[in-house]
C-alpha cells in the first residue's frame, strides 16, 4: 500500500466511481492471486475469510471473483509499471548496480479441467504454438525489477535491451550493467558508457577471434580486460525465484490477459520481496535490542 502511495496511484481516479474497493485492493488481490497462484473464484473465497486483509484494504467484503476479473481487464500495462517502478524508488539507494535478462513462461489454458477434455479429441483441440518470454532489467542490490518487458515467440535477446536499459535509467541512475553474451552489442555498450555514464560488464562471445579483427570500440575494450567480479548469475536467480513464488504457467488464453498476468506476477515478487526484507529488519533490530 505505502508502494502505491508513492506511485502516486489514486485510490478512486474517477469522479464518479464506486467507493466500494477502489484500484487499491483490486491490485492488491490480483497480486495475491498470482503469489498463490489460483484462480479469481478461488482467491476471492480466500480473501472473503481473512478479516485482517480486508480491515487493511478498507473494505467490509471480498469482492466477487467476477469483479476481479474485469478489474485484471481494465488496468493498463504501464500503470502496472509504475507500481513495480515504486518499490525501487523506496529504495535508499542512489544509484543501481542494474542486469538485464530473459526467461521463457508457459501458456496455458484457464482451466486444467477443459485441457485434459480437449485433449481427448483431436479436431476440437487448440495448440498454444507461442510461447512468452519476459525480459527484465534487475535492481541487483535489492533483486527488485525496475522494468520488464513481455514479448512472443523465442527472440533475440538485444530486440528490447536498448529500450528496457533507457527506461531503467529514467527510474534510477545506474552505476553499472550486467548481462551474459546475447546481450553484447556495440550499440547497447554505447549507450551504457556514454548516456548512462555507468561500467559496461557484458559478457563477450567469440573470445577465439583476436581484438584486431573486432569491430567496435567499446567490444574491443571490453575483450581487453577482465572482469573481477561476476554479478549476472543475480539476474537468473531473480527469475528463479519468481517462478518458484508465483509459478511458471500462466493461466490466460488472450494475450493481453497474458502480458497482465505476467505483469502481476513482477509485481507480487516485488512485494513479497520488499515485504520480507522490512520483516527480517525489524525482527533482527528488535532482538538486538
């Protein structure tokens, strides 16, 4: 809640709409949804019975598992960016030790009961040939996202590097980036030395071909030294972790219910995240003293 209020998020962002639950704890439940990876009808009859969430969203009843769906319906991407945006910005940090990386999500159906049925018959069933991949730039001192991007089909790693590496800088300076070789490209490089004035730490490929015969200038700094340090593997321990939190399958047929579905699930990681690192500290302090 304190994320959304620095997001600047309106509990209520029209005139005229209903002051029953508001944006708040719609996303609220949504996230909660994809921490525990269940369905609408089933999260709604969970939150219907925890007194104690519905006292600290400020609603008297779960909303319908219906409300909930055509709430995931209206929201936009780039609102749900900013609620994953506020959770770095809470950060004390001014600056990140940022990494770029992809990982690969399986779509499925909605309903498990409906796959094993279609299954059965062969001219009624439909394959799902595409797949989602999710590219996201990683605060690496928090392991908390600071932007993401969802994309069909198996694709080169450097199409939205460029892109996700502007914004990230938009949201906080960076002082360094870390990304294995599908990321090395001379322009990427470029942009990180010179725009974001941060330490290039791409992974290079092609170690065989010597520096003389490589073009670029900044591919031929980063053949010359050596790096001491290696902080890519933080990259796929995030994304480890967020599918072992919120699962690996995501449940929507559409696509734009898909990308919104992958979105909460950035978001719920970042939650449970910032969530455990404030309840370690406080449990730590307050044995200390």
């Amino acid at each position: 809640l304190k994320a959304l209020h620095i997001a600047h998020v309106r509990r209520y962002p029209k005139k005229h709409d209903p002051r029953k639950y508001g944006i708040w704890a719609h996303a609220c439940i949504l996230a909660l949804k994809e921490l525990e990876d269940k369905t609408y009808r089933f999260i709604a009859d969970m939150v219907s019975e925890m007194a104690n969430i519905l006292s600290l969203l400020g609603i008297s009843q779960s909303p319908h598992w219906t409300i909930l769906h055509k709430a995931a319906m209206r929201f936009r991407g780039s609102l749900i960016e900013r609620f994953v945006r506020a959770f770095v910005q809470r950060t004390k940090s001014q600056s990140a030790r940022a990494g770029i990386d992809s990982t690969g999500l399986q779509p499925t159906r909605a309903s498990a009961y409906y796959t094993s049925i279609l299954k059965r018959d062969r001219k009624k069933r439909r394959k799902i040939r595409k797949h989602i991949k999710l590219s996201t730039v990683v605060d690496l001192d928090h392991l908390l996202p600071m932007i993401f991007k969802v994309r069909r089909g198996p694709a080169s790693d450097h199409w939205d590097s460029l892109a996700l590496v502007r914004k990230a800088h938009r949201i906080k300076k960076l002082k360094s980036l870390d990304a294995d070789k599908g990321y090395t490209s001379e322009r990427l490089r470029k942009y990180v030395v010179e725009r974001c004035k941060a330490e290039d730490r791409i992974k290079v490929k092609n170690h065989d071909v010597p520096v003389w015969k490589t073009k670029g200038q900044y591919l031929k700094k980063a053949k010359r030294r050596k790096l001491r340090a290696n902080y890519r593997a933080l990259c796929e321990t995030y994304h480890s972790v967020l599918k072992r939190v919120t699962g690996s399958a995501v449940r929507s047929v559409k696509v734009i219910m898909q990308n919104k579905e992958v979105a909460f699930k950035v978001l719920a990681c970042s939650a449970l995240r910032r969530a455990m690192s404030l309840l370690f500290r406080e449990v730590f302090y307050r044995t200390m003293n």
